[in-house]
C-alpha cells in the first residue's frame, strides 16, 4: 500500500512539474508575440511618419497629381 502511494506522489509530481512547464513555455510564447507584435507596430508608425512628412511637405498641385488627379484652373480634377 505505501509504494502504490508512493508511486501516486511520484506521478502527481511529474504532472505537476509538466503542467508548470508547459504554462511557463505558454506565457513566454505569448510575451514574444506581444513583443514581436509592439516592434511590428513602431515600425509602422516611423512609415507612416515619414510618409506624413512627404505629404505635409507637398505643394496642393504636386498632392493633385500624387493623388492621380490633374491641377486645372486653381483645383483638383
């Protein structure tokens, strides 16, 4: 009877140790996709800022034509 008890503590313990792992490797997983995510993300933002910068420095007739439209007459076609 104590070495079936035994041998139940025994398993517990590899299952506890098991699940312990295995929710430590989850939570690492998902702390590399956030970050993964957040270097994603700031790229974006330095694009989408230097395209911003193109554009405010863009005079109306150039954005016109940037835009596909023609500059006709003091406006946009």
């Amino acid at each position: 009877m104590t070495r079936i008890v035994i041998a139940a503590g025994i398993i517990l313990a590899i299952g506890l140790v098991l699940a312990a792992t295995y929710h430590q490797g989850q939570r690492q997983e998902q702390a590399a996709t956030a970050a993964a995510n957040a270097r994603a993300l700031t790229e974006q933002i330095k694009d989408r800022s230097l395209i911003d910068d193109q554009v405010n420095r863009m005079s109306v007739s150039d954005l016109c034509a940037g835009l596909g439209g023609v500059w006709r007459d003091g406006t946009c076609q």
